[in-house]
C-alpha cells in the first residue's frame, strides 16, 4: 500500500487532533520510512504517460532503458511506472549524473535485440557470460549477485540434480539460467524436456497449472513469487550469475564508466540508495509492508515517535546484516563455482570436451593428463584423431553418429604419450557451448578386462583339449600297449634280413609316434601323470646334449653355455626331455642350412615391481632354460599363436602343430612361465622359468637296450580288468624269466594272494578298476604279504589318477603305454635292484 493511501486510510481514523503529530513524524521520519516503500517512490515520475523518469533538476542527456517484468530486480508498478531494485539504483545515478532516464516496455529477448540495434542505450539486470560479453559490453563493478534456483511443484519431492531427469522444466527463453542448466544436465546424462516461456510470470504460471513439473529462475525473483504460485524451494541451487547495467557493444561506454564510480560510491556508504533498494527488495515473498496494527498505534503520537525510533535503529541493523549477508552470498557463489569446476576437472573419469566440428581438443580434465601421458596445454593443441588408433575416416563415423543421436558409445585403442596404446571404451554425449555443439567424452581403459577376456578364452580352449585327451586316453594306451608289446615280442622272434621285420618296424615307430602324439596332448592340457624329481640342469643337460646333436643334425652348431652354480628344480626327467626336443626341433627346421642352436642355464630373481610391468612374468627365486636359434624368426601375428594346439608354419604333413603346446604345458604345470622374443630374419630365443627348489639332486642314468634288466624266477602278481593287457603282461614278465600270477578283479587278486600267502615278490596293479582302485587293493594284500613290493600302472590322465595316491613321492608307477623295456626297467626298480622300492 503506497504512502498517500496509508495516509488518506489515517486521516477520518485520528479524528483532526493528531493531524499536526502526525504531520510531523512524517517530516522528521521520512527519510528512514523511504526504503520501506522504495519500489514505488522510486518509480513516481512526473510523467507517467510519457515513460519518463526525470533525475532532478537541469537534464543534461536522455538515457533509453530497457524495461521487461522480473519482479524484484525490474519490472512496471501498478501506477504504471518502472519499479525494482536496478531502476532504484539507476534513478540514484541519474539523479547525481543529470540523466533524463527514458523507459522503454519489452520482452526479455526483444530488450536484448533493441539494444544490440541501438534502439535503446542501456539494459539493467543482465547476467554475464562469455557469449554475451562478445556482443554486449558490461561494467565492472557487480550489482547483486543471484542463484539459479529450480521451484516445483509440492508433490515432486525434488533433493538433487539428479531429480530433474525425466521432468518438464519452464525456462525463460534466452535466459541465463537455461542455458546453464542445460548444460548441466547434459553433463550429467539427464533427460529433461524444456518449455520456453517468454516471460517468468508465465514460466511460472505453467508449471502451477502442471504444464511443466519445475521452473528454473533467479534467485530474487523466484523468492519473491514461488509461494504465490502454490510452490515450493526445494534444495537443488546450481550456478551463481552476476547482474549488470549493459550497453552495446563499442558504444556508451561513458554510462558505464558513470555506472561503476557510482556504485562504487554507495556500496561504500552504508544506508545509501543501493542499500536501501536491496532492503525493499531482497526477500523470499511480498509481505505487507505495514503490519495491520498499525493504525492503532497512530492513536498515540508519543507511541508512533516511538516505534519510528526503534525502527530506524531495526533499520539500520538489516542494512548491517544484509551487507554481511551479500558478503557471504559471495563467498558461497565462488564456493559453488569451484565445486562445479571442479566436477569436471578432479573427477577420476578421464573427461574429453571435442569440437565435433573438426575433432580439436578444447577442455581436458587431471586424469585425462595422467592417462595420456601429455599435459593440458599439448591436449588442448591436439585432436582426437591424433590420440584414436582408428582410421580417420571410422573417427569421423562416429562423431558423426554421436551429432544425429546426441550421444554414442564404441570401442577403440588410444595412443599415448609414451607410444604405447590401450584398449579404451568411449562414452559421449553432445553439449551445447555458444550454441555450438561440442562432445563430452569421458574414456575408461579396459585393457587389462581385454587381457583377461583372452586369457579365460585361452583357458577354455585349453580346458577343452585336455578333455578331449582325457576322454580317450586310456582306451588309447590300453590299444598302444598292445601293439607295442606284441609288436616288440614278435621283432624278438623274428630274422632282421626277413621282409616281415621291415613292417613291423614301421608298425612299431607309428605306434611310438601315436605315443608321442597321446603325450603331448596330455602336456599341454596339463593332465600328464608326473614322476618329478630334484634335478641339476647342468648335469642333466650334459647327459643329453649327445641325443640333441644328433637330433638337430651336422650343419647346425649347438653351443652348450651352463651357468655358474644355477639352482636345482624339481620336473619329471621326461618331461625336461619333452622340452628340450621339442625347442631344438624346432630351432632346426627355422634354420635353412648352415646356423647355429644356444642352449644355456641361469638364475634369475624376479620382484613385484618388475613383474609388474612385464606382463607373464611371476615374482621369486627360478632357473632359467633357454634355447635360442639364428634362424628365420617369427613375426608378430605367428608369436600370438606360436602356443596354441595344431598351430603349425610347417607345410602339411611335417607337424602337429603340437611341440610348442606341449612345452607351454609342461612349464605350466611345474609352475613355472616362459618368454619368448623373435624378429623375422634375427632368430627366436625361448626362455623357461622353473620354480627354484631347494634338495639333493637325484642322478639319472640312462639305460641302454642291451643291458634291460631280467628277472631270476620273483613271483609277480599282474592285477588289470583289460584282459588283452593282462595277456600282454604277463607274456613279457615271462620273457623276461619272472614266474607270473595273473587277476582280472581285486577279488581274484585277494584270493590268489592268499593261496600264495608270503610267496609275492611284487604286485602291479592297475589304478582305476572295478570294486576298488589298485591303491585300496595294495593295502590290503600287504596284510598277507607283508614284503611285497608295489608297482602301480594306469592309462588315465593325472587329473584322475592323482587323487588315488599313487603319483606321491617314493611310489612306482609306469603310465600305459607301456612297452617291453618300460616293463622291464620299472619291474628291476620295484623290486629294489635300480632304486629303493615301496
């Protein structure tokens, strides 16, 4: 209610008698009472048709202001006159400045146009930014500074940002607060529909209507109006904007100096203009100005002296804690903006801002440095299709794809700094930045999950081809044992100058070959039943180096370095044999002619900190095993597969492609890891880590054909359920001049050990049989045979075998295929003559 009204309301209530009392409270209490009623007393003018508002006195210019509805800042009264916190200050200006101040009625963007056209001089309450600081020019001191603040409706329960995703939010057109916000959003990966308004009252009139779910507006206005459109404020407050008077770009920049030394002053002067419009006006809701028991007061002129003083002395205590309230607004606001600020850059993501324009690099984050390897200014001077390993033309694809979707996800591998690459996943969206559209990027390196993809891949396959051995292994080898023994006894028998002995040669070798075959399977698959023992690799490798020259052949030199005192291992000797013919087989056929073969041992010491930054490698104490050749090398594509079953460079018919499986299988199942390096054309170096094992070292001696040991009568229990195996057996040991009993079940086998109770020199028995495995057997014929020895024998692969307790140290076994000089040395080490027995 304005001044005079309140007056005219006072004047029949007091009855004439405290007409001069109050006549004089009004004269001597003016002057404090003015702010209480600034909004309207500043907009009275003498001309209220004409729009214009003089400043006192003698005009000295006429200054064209911009006058749109954003109640409390600007807007127009009820008398019709331009009212607000920026037309009280700018009156204040004009006033000391001689200024004749002429409004001009528009709307928010057509102000804006008016004034970039020259149409009118000055625009008060215009937030900066950097896109309007091209086009318009600003002051430099702040006129106020405001939130942007999201009002919704009571039943919308907002809390955060997050909660605007799949709202409808009304928004000003070309406001601050809607190009801030939706920037925001986008930054966020929300979803929120936007309903452009010409003007707040209608933003706000539409979300009360439930039009839109929220509005988005300043500070100062949205307090002032929300509770009146049945709303509510709830937490979510994002980017602080400072208000200023502008002009067009390159013109009336005098106002503006004018402006600035002005402000100045009355910020500095505590009750001055400023201060008094920011007291009318900053606050939540219009209330009434005078409380309802006012009038009551002014019955009382000593009462009415009275409350004017206290306040006054109230008065002047709000500008104090106003003043200190704007203050600490500030503070929050730069708080706000280094929050914001520092979502982007101290996030772990690595964050990418890309012009989809022409892939330029214009904003990257901390982690993005430390990804990359490059600081921030050299990113800023790249492109992404500087750093993307893909061809240029799949790089523009997708940025492609991600301006018509507004978003994109792919794959790729990234170049950094160091010039290695890694296998990186790419999440963008498009934002908007002065209107233009620009990539957020955030990039997650996923080369070690790629690692680990190929590597449970790798176990797969792995896992498959050893049951595919172990499916038909035993079957297998029951087959070969007999066409290798009965091969072998028929050889015996037979005139070397006859043509037979010639075919059964080749039987015999194919059947060693498939032999050879079944156990390189069973390496690789890591299923091959093991007898290791404590070696010295120098020692062993000298008693081989004989076998090796002669496998790799005269025109190829095979140097033997040993190392200095190298540790012991622990590996099955057949298996160390498997190995080195295996690697020197194939150092002979890369060479083409002349070349030469290196075979050396080491120790090496392996940390954490090295392996892990050298991928296969495992940390501790390891032997070293290294054979490397001259020959023709390997390229990158072969080296990834140099490992993998029935790989093979050779021409049909000359590999399995199994030699290298079966290393890799043997060194993985003595827990150990090798490495391998070769270029085309500079050779190929394999080098094997074995675990370090500390123990006496166990000597192997060679046995020669014509030294197989032969028995001298020992009675030999033959235990097997394959009854072509129980033949075959038993026709060997009797060859070989042992007296044989034979079973075909334990059952039997218990029966004729007890009829021989203390006569059995030796049981070999099969492992897995019906009734109960050749272990549960053994223990129960040592009962009735308390000296009797053991030898355990099995065609099945160790993963079955194992947990029968026959492959434990110190007991005998011989794995099927077996043929006449295994039996034989195996039966002379049982019985105690080659090693000590069980």
């Amino acid at each position: 209610m304005k001044l005079k009204k309140i007056i005219s309301v006072f004047i029949p209530a007091i009855a004439g008698f405290l007409i001069p009392p109050v006549c004089s409270f009004i004269i001597l209490g003016g002057f404090y009472w003015q702010p209480l009623f600034l909004p309207d007393a500043m907009a009275q003018g003498d001309s209220p048709d004409s729009g214009e508002l003089p400043a006192g006195g003698s005009m000295d210019r006429k200054v064209r202001v911009g006058l749109y509805e954003n109640k409390p800042k600007i807007f127009t009264s009820e008398s019709g006159m331009p009212s607000g916190i920026f037309p009280a200050i700018l009156h204040e200006i004009g006033r000391k400045e001689k200024w004749q101040l002429i409004y001009t009625p528009c709307q928010w963007n057509e102000c804006l146009e008016a004034l970039e056209n020259g149409r009118i001089d000055l625009m008060p309450d215009v937030a900066f930014s950097p896109e309007r600081d091209e086009r318009i020019d600003f002051h430099s001191e702040v006129v106020v500074n405001s939130w942007s603040v999201v009002y919704a409706k009571k039943s919308k329960r907002m809390t955060t940002i997050s909660d605007l995703n799949g709202q409808r939010i009304a928004v000003l057109k070309g406001s601050i607060q809607y190009g801030l916000l939706q920037q925001m959003v986008q930054g966020f990966g929300l979803k929120v529909s936007f309903l452009e308004m010409p003007s707040f009252e209608e933003a706000f009139w539409a979300t009360a209507r439930g039009d839109a779910d929220a509005v988005v507006a300043n500070q100062l206005l949205g307090d002032y109006f929300y509770r009146q459109y049945g709303l509510e404020k709830p937490p979510v407050i994002f980017n602080p904007v400072s208000l200023y008077f502008a002009t067009a770009a390159g013109s009336n920049t005098d106002l503006l100096k004018a402006i600035d030394k002005n402000l100045r002053i009355m910020k500095s002067q505590p009750g001055s203009a400023y201060y008094k419009a920011l007291q009318a006006w900053v606050k939540e809701t219009p209330e009434t100005v005078i409380p309802p028991y006012f009038l009551w007061l002014l019955g009382s002129v000593s009462g009415i002296l009275l409350l004017a003083v206290v306040f006054i002395w109230l008065l002047r205590r709000q500008v104090r804690v106003v003043t200190r309230n704007l203050v600490c607004a500030n503070e929050r606001l730069s708080e706000s903006e280094k929050k914001f600020r520092d979502i982007f850059q101290k996030h772990t993501a690595v964050k990418l801002i890309i012009d989809l324009k022409n892939g330029n690099i214009v904003e990257a984050n901390e982690a993005a440095e430390k990804f990359y390897g490059w600081s921030r200014d050299e990113l800023l001077r790249m492109r992404i299709q500087d750093i993307n390993m893909l061809a240029p033309e799949q790089v523009a694809a997708e940025m492609e794809q991600a301006r018509q979707k507004r978003w994109s996800y792919f794959e790729s591998r990234y170049r950094l700094a160091n010039g290695s690459a890694r296998d990186v996943e790419v999440f963008s969206s498009v934002i908007d930045i002065k209107g233009e559209p620009f990539l957020h990027s955030i990039i997650h390196d996923i080369t070690e999950k790629r690692k680990l993809e190929q590597q449970y891949r790798q176990a797969q396959k792995m896992e498959s081809v050893g049951r595919l051995a172990g499916g038909v292994a035993h079957d297998y080898n029951n087959m070969l044992s007999l066409i290798l023994g009965y091969t072998e006894l028929a050889l015996v028998k037979i005139d070397p100058a006859d043509p037979i002995y010639a075919n059964l040669t080749e039987v015999l070798n194919a059947a060693r070959r498939s032999v050879d075959i079944t156990r390189q399977l069973l390496a690789f698959a890591r299923r091959q039943p093991m007898e290791p023992k404590i070696l010295d690799l120098n020692q062993s490798m000298t008693a081989m180096l004989k076998m090796l020259r002669r496998l790799i052949g005269e025109d190829i030199e095979l140097t033997w370095r040993p190392g200095a005192e190298v540790w012991s291992v622990y590996i099955d000797p057949t298996q160390l044999d498997q190995i080195l013919a295996n690697l020197c087989t194939n150092a002979r056929d890369a060479i083409a002619g002349v070349g030469k073969v290196i075979i050396e041992t080491g120790t090496v010491t392996f940390d954490e900190v090295y392996c892990a930054g050298h991928e296969g490698f495992i940390p501790g104490d390891f032997t070293m095993l290294a054979v490397s050749d001259d020959g023709c090398g390997m390229d990158r594509e072969t080296l990834n597969n140099i490992f993998e079953p029935f790989f093979t460079t050779k021409g049909e018919g000359k590999g399995t492609g199994l030699g290298l499986a079966t290393v890799y299988g043997i060194v993985k199942q003595n827990n150990g890891f090798i490495n391998v390096y070769s270029e085309p054309g500079r050779g190929t170096a394999f080098r094997i880590y074995l675990p370090r094992h500390e123990g006496a070292v166990v000597e192997i001696i060679s046995t020669r054909e014509e030294e197989l040991p032969r028995g001298h009568g020992e009675r030999v229990l033959l235990v097997e359920d394959d009854e072509s195996i129980l033949a075959l057996g038993a026709k060997i040991l009797e060859e070989f001049g042992y007296h044989v009993l034979t079973a075909k079940t334990p059952t039997e086998a218990q029966r004729l050990a007890g009829a021989h109770a203390g006569e059995i020199d030796l049981l070999i028995t099969d492992v897995i049989m019906p009734e109960m495995n050749g272990r549960e057997l053994s223990d129960r014929l040592r009962a009735l045979c308390p000296g009797m020895k053991i030898l355990f024998m099995s065609g099945y692969t160790a993963d079955v075998i194992i947990p029968r307790g026959v492959l434990e140290e110190g007991v005998n076994f011989m794995q099927k295929p077996f043929t006449v000089k295994d039996v034989s040395v195996k039966v002379n080490q049982a019985l105690g003559k080659g090693r000590e027995a069980v």
